[in-house]
C-alpha cells in the first residue's frame, strides 16, 4: 500500500506598492481599428520581450567559476498578445510568453545551469474580456497572489525568494506564480479590483527527490484597492488540495522503486477486519499479562 500524503496549503498576503512598476515597450503590428467587411481589422495584434543578461558574483571566490559568475541569462522572455473585437465591448483576447535561456539554447559552457531547458513556456491563455462585465480567462497564466502582492516588490532579481512562490512546491504548481489550468475573472468595480480563481486537477509534478505531486484543485480569492495614482493595496488568498506520494526509496544506492514491492491498490482480502484486529490486540495483551504475573524460577 503506497503511503499518501494529503495537505491543504493557504498563502495569505498583503503588500503595499508606492510608487508605479516600468512598463514594457510593446511593438504593434496590427492595430484594431473594425471596418464592416473585414475581419482582419477587428484584431489587434502586439509582440514584445526582453534580453536578460545577468552576473551573480559572491563576496570572495566561493563561487569562483560557477556559471552564475561568469554571466548567464536571468530570464530573457518574447511574448505576443492578441485582441480580436467581437460585438459591444466584448473581446476575444489571447496571449503567449515565451522563456529562452540563450546560452543554454547556444550551448555556451559554464554560462547556464546542468540540465537547464533550452526554452520553457511560460505562459498561454485565451478569454473574453470586457469593460462591463470584466475579464474571463483560461490558462497558464501570472496567478492573483502576484498579480495583487508579489508583483509590487518583484523588481530586482531573487525578491521572490521571500515570496510564496520561492517557498512551496513549485511556483507554476501550487498556484503561487504563474498557475495552469487556472481559470481568472476579474473585474473592476470603483477603485477595486475584484479577483477569483479556480485551479483544475493537474498531471502529476515530479520534483525528483522520490516524491510524486498531485494536485486535486484549488481556488484564489484577491482584491487590489487604487487609494490613489501611485498607492495600491493588494491582498490575496490561495488554497490548493494535494496528493503527495513517495514513489522511490531514500536510499539511493538500491534502486528500489516501492511500486516495486506495493500494491497501491490491494484487494479487501489482504486486509484485516476491525473484528480481527480487536482480537490480535486482546490476545497480545493477555499474552503480556501472562508474563508480567508469572514468577521467575531460579
């Protein structure tokens, strides 16, 4: 019988953000302007992105050599967003982003970590949105723990360690950074804006220290309050339900695999019946009784 594992894992915060986040460049090459008999003029298309060369160095030569030292990339990305008008101010709006570790990509040694992909996805979402009714989104996409909080103090490099997402499972899993299998409504009423999330079941996430993740859904609540131009209050909810099952043995040097020697799935014979059980435990206590009482013979 496999050993399972179920938790339940709430992220609560709050943070204030005073001055305003730099905004990325976007380059449009199709501008929305609908004309009747053209559909091509109802989309609006954008591409944009960023070169991210990085040097992380530490005080003396502990790092000496190590590829953070000698430059790598700290998270070059290209993104494209669509936006296609449908009717009143409803819009079919869809995005991709897209991570590329250059030299991982270029195969520049000592400059990208072992085993690093060349590029990931990060993001990839399709919805509807609108002024009147708000914005309905389904994908991987940013979750509302950053969009509220931690995208106010994510600026320079490594500020997310202290964040939610650099302290659970995995970012892009649990629901703390850029979730999939995550539907988002948001909607702006006054000078709020009003989040809810639900996260669907998602395929098994393998960490590589023996255990197998599995989450069985989840949802987030948020709301970020404009108290003026340049001074936003965010805070946020996020709760997820999970199965962790241990599918290796810690001991490393055998190879056993438990799937190996267990039944995940045993039939009801294998198993005592509460009767049974009540009768071994009564009959191991009379056992000890017995021997507690008998007087030892020299």
């Amino acid at each position: 019988m496999a050993h399972t594992i179920k938790a339940l894992a709430i992220s609560i915060g709050a943070a204030l953000a005073l001055t305003s986040l730099p905004s990325h460049a976007e380059i449009t090459l199709l501008k929305q302007d609908p004309q009747a008999g053209d559909p091509l003029s109802r989309l609006n298309f954008t591409v944009g992105g960023s070169i991210r060369p990085q040097f992380n160095m530490m005080t003396g030569d502990g790092d000496k050599g190590s590829y953070k030292r000698n430059g790598f990339d700290g998270g070059t990305r290209f993104r494209f967003a669509a936006d296609y008008y449908l009717f009143d101010d409803i819009s079919w709006i869809s995005y991709y982003e897209l991570g590329v570790n250059i030299p991982a990509l270029f195969d520049w040694d000592n400059h990208y970590a072992e085993g690093a992909n060349n590029t990931t996805r990060r993001m990839l979402y399709t919805g509807l949105k609108s002024d009147t009714w708000g914005t309905l989104t389904y994908g991987q996409q940013n979750s509302i723990y950053y969009d509220v909080v931690g995208v106010k103090t994510d600026i320079w490099d490594y500020d997310m360690i202290g964040q939610a997402p650099g302290n659970g499972i995995n970012g892009d899993y649990d629901g703390s950074y850029r979730s999939r299998n995550m539907l988002k409504y948001k909607k702006t009423v006054g000078d709020v804006d009003l989040y809810g999330s639900y996260l669907f079941e998602d395929s098994e996430y393998l960490p590589g220290n023996g255990l197998r993740y599995k989450r069985k859904g989840g949802g987030s609540v948020g709301a970020d309050y404009h108290i003026m131009k340049d001074l936003t209050w965010g805070t946020a909810w996020n709760g997820w339900c999970l199965t962790a099952r241990i599918s290796v043995s810690p001991r490393s040097e055998s190879g056993c695999s438990l799937s190996d020697i267990l039944i995940p799935d045993a039939p009801e014979k294998y198993f005592l019946s509460s009767e049974q059980t009540e009768k071994l435990l009564y009959k191991s206590l009379e056992g000890r009784r017995d021997t507690g009482s008998t007087t030892r013979k020299e």
